[in-house]
C-alpha cells in the first residue's frame, strides 16, 4: 500500500475505531433471531457482524496500525534524547550538621546535575549534525551528549541559543549520513488534525504518543512576552519531551514539544510546541549567526480590548470591531519613525496578512529579516492608510532604543468611573488620565508629567476624545504640544519639546 493510500485508510478508519462497537451490532444477520420484551412485547432484534464481513473490518484496523507504524519508522530515527551536565550553585542552609562536613561558613556551594530532554535532527551539513532543541533543556549545561534511536551517543556542543522563543541548536560530529526529519508548514494545520508527539518522556526513550490538534495560534505562559505562538493538543507530552517532535500524519515535523498546562507536572491532555515554521528562521540564523537575528519596528504597542486601560479608544479611533495592534508610542529614529508611523496608528496589516492583536504583530515583525521592506497596512484617524517599512534589528537584550528617544512617553486612559475613583479625581474634573510614565528619561516624564495628572485640554482644544489627543501630539507643525493639565484639583500647563 502506497503512502497516500495509507493516509486515505487513516482518515477513514480513525472513524471507524470509534464506531467499531457499532458496527459489530449493527451489520446484519440473516440467522438472527428476535428476542421478545417481556414488558412490551415488542421483538428487538440483535445481530452481529459474520465472518465473511469481519475480516474487511481488521483489515481497515490494520491499514490504520501499518500507516502509524511507517510514520514511526520515519520519524524515531530523527528525534534523539539530549543528556545535559549542568553546575548548579546553592546557597549554604546554616544547618549544624555543616559543621560535621567541614563546610562552614565556606559560602554557596557548586554541584553537577543531571537533566534530560529531546531534540529533533534538522540539518546535516558535512560531517555536522545539526539537532533542534528548547533552550531550556541546554541553558545551563556545561556537558551535552547526543543519544540516537540506535543508543549511539555523541559529545555536542551548543550552536546557538534563544530563551525568547525557547529555542536552541546544538550540534555533534559524524561522518555518516544521519536521518534528517522533514519539516512541515504549521500554517496549515487546523483543530481537529491528528498529530503525534515524539521523544523521550521521564527518561523512556523513543516513546510516541496519538492525539489531534486541539488548537492553535495559542499565548504562553502568563506573564512572559510572547515572541512565538504555540499549537495545543491532547497528545500526551511529559517532562523530557522538551524539544522533541509534533509531527502529522505524514511524519513531517510541525512542531517542537516544549510546555505543559498541569499542576502535576504531567500530562493532563493540555501539552504545547512551538510551530515549526516559527523555529525554520532561527534554525538558519543559529547556524549563520550563531543566535537567532529578530526584526525592529520601534514602537510601543497594546490591544484596544474594552477594558482598562482602552476602554472607548477603539470607538474614538473609529476601529470597532477590527482586530489589529494599537502604536502609543514611537521611538525617534526608529524604522517606524523613518516609515512615519505615529502614535494612535492601528496597524491591521503587514504584506497582506491579518494583524489578530498585539503580541502577533510582535511576532510577525520579529520574524521580518533586517534590512528587508514590508507593506503595513493601518488605520489613522479612521482612515486606511498604507506605509512601506525597511526593518531593523532587535538587540539581543531588547535593549532597542534609549527611554529618551521615546515619543511621548506616557500612556493615557479616558476617566471612566471606575479610573476616577481609582485616580481620586474630583468630580468635574474631566478629560485624559495619565496612567503611566514610561521611564524617567522620556520626554513626558521630563517634561513634568506624572500618573495621575488629568490632561483636561491639548494645544487649547478638549481633551476627552483619544483621537483628538493623538491629532495634536502628532501635529508636526508645532515645535511643541501645550497641555492644560489638573493635578490634584490644580491647574497646570505643561509644555512637551518635540
């Protein structure tokens, strides 16, 4: 059987392993007789499937055990188990018993520890062999070895690393032709798509596990910036499958297995990877660069959801109902800036492709090759508007630009209730709250700015409506914006060089 045709037998005998039971019930026989309800009197009849119609059923429910068994023939030999020696230093406990091991007041103390995780072949460049990994499964190792399916063990070395996507490359030496794994687009993927997860969970080497795409496009952690996003599913995923592969039914990898939702510590049906088309760019520039190059566009941005702090921007800003990335802020000579995108914009899109919030245009942009010119498409005063952008590149630390290039350096709300109350803001008082000043080398804050200050006109105009705000702060034919600003039920004027 061909593979296409063990693709087809997959799809339509997965139905039927859920309808098997049904089937041998349901599938006539001509010898059956009825059984009568005693309480009705009603004859039921049961059947059973025959043997001449039972073989066609193994035989579907072996096409599907032959199609998992050649994508696991594929896939074992590409994903190995990555064995790391780390130094870990621990603080001293002051215990008595110190005294008795000659150990102190000697201070933090250094020991070996071991871990382990799995990694994904991706490359084979000579006698190099390139393996694809989580970062945090080689973060802090001072020794790293390579185990293939075949329990052949290499020594490796660290290529490249990147903790913001949790991402790392390492390679060994070898001058035989090693299994390479075909990667797949994780852009086509949808919920529902069965998918294996393959590695190397608590120590069980080449361990593969069934499950579907349970959805996509999904944030990480609360709390961490999102550089990438992930693909959810009920795949079963444990600790030591960091790093190892999501593949589909054709056994090509679409993602890398790195984080669990459990407060166990093991699966429970909640496993997440990183789509491989998110990893394809640091995979090359791990082995041109040696870390992972990302895209600046300079700019601070948010997600006009109708909470606090956006609340009512999005209609001020005439774009409900449309899913993009709010700009409140530029950096001065920033590609942004060169591009001429201004505080307020609402960008939509970049080369076509739907802006969903503000953590995706993160990662759209990241993802851009410096030097490279990319079409955004936004929204400006309620008007579309089209901007061709040359990318820049993010420093390695995120240390993009200096506080004091940043323009303007404040965030602001409208005053609801609940912001009045929060903000202690007598009534009558009406107008921009300032509820944030970014650092204290930005323009705003050195201008005099503070949280809490109630920005009640700007440039001798009304300060209720956002787009009003970003009008006046974005008129370059002032030198200057002038701001009538009530602090604590006094009025000031706060002047902000451009």
């Amino acid at each position: 059987m061909n593979t296409r045709n063990k693709i087809i037998s997959v799809l339509a005998a997965v139905a039927l392993l859920a309808a098997v039971s049904v089937i041998l019930v349901a599938l006539p026989r001509p010898e059956a007789s009825p059984v009568t309800s005693g309480s009705t009197g009603q004859a039921t009849m049961v059947s059973t499937a025959t043997s001449a119609e039972l073989p066609a059923v193994a035989a579907s429910l072996e096409a599907i055990q032959l199609s998992f068994r050649d994508i696991a023939k594929r896939v074992l030999p590409v994903v190995v188990e990555i064995d790391v020696t780390e130094t870990v230093t621990q603080a001293q406990s002051g215990s008595p018993f110190d005294f008795f091991n000659n150990r102190g007041g000697q201070g933090p103390q250094e020991f070996q520890r071991s871990g382990l995780g799995s990694g994904i072949i991706v490359q084979q460049n000579g006698s190099t062999v390139y393996v694809l990994t989580n970062n945090h499964v080689v973060e802090s190792a001072t020794e790293i070895s390579v185990k293939l399916n075949d329990q052949r063990t290499f020594k490796a070395k660290v290529v490249g690393k990147d903790s913001r996507k949790d991402l790392a490359l390492v390679s060994f030496e070898s001058k035989e032709a090693m299994p390479v794994a075909e990667l797949g687009q994780s852009s086509s993927l949808e919920p529902g798509d069965l998918v294996l997860a393959v590695g190397n969970p608590f120590g069980f080497e080449s361990s593969i596990t069934m499950g579907i795409v349970s959805a996509v496009g999904r944030s990480g952690p609360e709390g961490q910036q999102s550089y990438t996003d992930y693909i959810q599913t009920d795949a079963a995923i444990n600790q030591g499958n960091s790093g190892g592969a999501l593949v589909d039914i054709r056994g090509r990898v679409v993602g890398v297995n790195t984080w669990i939702a459990a407060p166990t510590g093991g699966s429970v049906g909640l496993g997440f990877a990183i789509p491989i088309d998110n990893a394809k760019k640091s995979i090359n520039d791990f082995i041109s660069k040696g870390r992972a190059e990302y895209g600046w566009l300079g700019v601070q941005i948010g997600d006009l959801a109708e909470t606090t702090p956006y609340a009512g921007f999005a209609k001020d800003l005439r774009v409900e109902g449309q899913r993009g990335a709010l700009v409140v802020a530029t950096y001065k000579g920033s590609p942004a800036d060169k591009a001429g995108l201004l505080p307020g914009d609402y960008v939509v899109k970049v080369d076509g492709q739907d802006v969903r919030s503000r953590d995706h245009l993160t990662q759209i942009v990241g993802g851009l090759a410096a030097g490279s010119t990319h079409q955004f498409e936004l929204i400006r005063y309620g008007e579309r508007q089209r901007l061709s952008v040359k990318i820049g590149v993010r420093d390695d630390k995120d240390e993009v630009a200096p506080a004091k290039s940043l323009w303007p350096g404040m965030t602001v709300a409208r005053l609801t209730d609940e912001l009045r109350t929060a903000a202690k803001v007598a009534a009558g008082v009406d107008g921009l709250l300032v509820g944030g000043v970014t650092d204290p080398e930005t323009p705003a804050a050195k201008a005099g700015f503070q949280p809490g200050d109630v920005i009640v006109s700007v440039n001798g105009k009304s300060a209720k409506n956002v787009m009003e705000y970003f009008r006046a702060l974005n008129d370059a034919s002032k030198r200057s914006v002038t701001f009538a600003v009530n602090r604590e039920g006094k009025e000031l004027t706060i002047e902000l060089p451009r």
